[in-house]
C-alpha cells in the first residue's frame, strides 16, 4: 500500500474500493483519502469504527469544460456554402484534447428568410480540414422562423473528427439575414 499525505490526510493507493473494514484497526483514520487506480475513483474516510467504517466518494465526478464556436454567415444574406472560417475550425490536436461531446447547435437570423423551399444548415465534424468525409452532428432547419435549436445529435461525434464546421446546403427563396450558427460542446479533462 502507498501511502503519501494529501490535503484531507494520508492518501492510499489501491486497485480497489474501501470497504468497511477498512477501518481504525487496518490503520486508517477519519480524512484518509482512498484512491482506486483501476478506476481512479477517490473516497474519503468519514468513520473508521471498527468494522463499521465509512467512505464518502466516488467524491470527485468527471470534470467537462463546455466550449462554444460561432460560425457567422459570410454575407448580409445567407448563401449556401460554408459559414465562418474556412475550410473549419480545429478543436483539438490529436492526443492534446479530452472526450468531446456534443451539446447542441443553434441558428439565429436577423431577419426571417421566405418562399419556396427550406433553409437548411449543417453542422459537420472531419478529422481533416478539407472535409472529404464528414459526419453531420446537426441539422439546423431556419425555415419561417428567426431561431432554431438543435440539441439531438444526427450522428456520434468520433474521437478523430478534430475539425468543425458550419455550411448551408439550401437557401429559401428569399434568404435569411444577418445568419450566426452557435455550436455547443463539452470537453472531458484528461491527465496528458
């Protein structure tokens, strides 16, 4: 067993959870911090009374950090084509990133486009920035109204597709103006 001192008191290191005879005799005390390394799932000891020991955890959940990408139409009026930088925007390097995962997609429009047909925007993910095999995440559908959300994805995001992007695929007779598309994800913290 390894033992070193933390914050809350001594840290053990072990391949499997507390029980509750690990306790006060098997020379814990109350604030030692039990760390699983299968797992790496941590608890704390909150009573160590003989045979009746208690650990608080799993105490720390996984930690995300949510990242927001806007992709502004080109021109006052929406065209098809892609929207914001070109080719797509990098959201990671290979090995440098967390677990991303996708929370939603928006669309918001100055003015409502009108006429024949329906405005319709993707938002794609490649894991190369000329897109020669992208996956759709969302469908966006701006038709008759200013704003649309998304939140259910087209298609799992693969852990390779470190590129972005928005592009309109169809615009309504009369386009929509002043179009800005929102792309919401999270991130998983890693240890690198």
């Amino acid at each position: 067993m390894a033992i070193q001192q933390g914050a809350f008191g001594p840290v053990v290191e072990k391949i499997v959870n507390p029980t509750p005879s690990d306790d006060l005799n098997a020379g814990y005390g109350i604030g030692t911090v039990w760390v699983n390394t299968a797992t790496d799932d941590v608890f704390i000891a909150a009573d160590v009374a003989v045979g009746a020991a208690v650990w608080s955890g799993p105490v720390f959940e996984e930690i995300y950090t949510t990242h927001i990408i806007q992709f502004p139409a080109l021109a006052e009026d929406l065209a098809t084509g892609v929207m914001g930088g070109r080719p797509g925007t990098p959201v990671g390097e290979s090995g440098e990133h967390g677990i991303f995962t996708a929370i939603r997609a928006k669309a918001i429009a100055g003015t409502v486009g009108s006429g024949a047909g329906a405005t319709t925007i993707l938002i794609e993910a490649d894991d190369n920035p000329a897109f020669s095999s992208p996956t759709v995440l969302f469908t966006l559908t701006l038709t008759a109204t200013t704003e649309f959300d998304d939140t259910v994805l087209d298609n799992s995001w693969a852990v390779s597709d470190i590129f972005v992007r928005a592009r309109c695929t169809a615009v309504e007779a009369t386009a929509p103006k002043d179009v800005n598309v929102l792309f919401y994800f999270k991130e998983r913290a890693e240890n690198f």
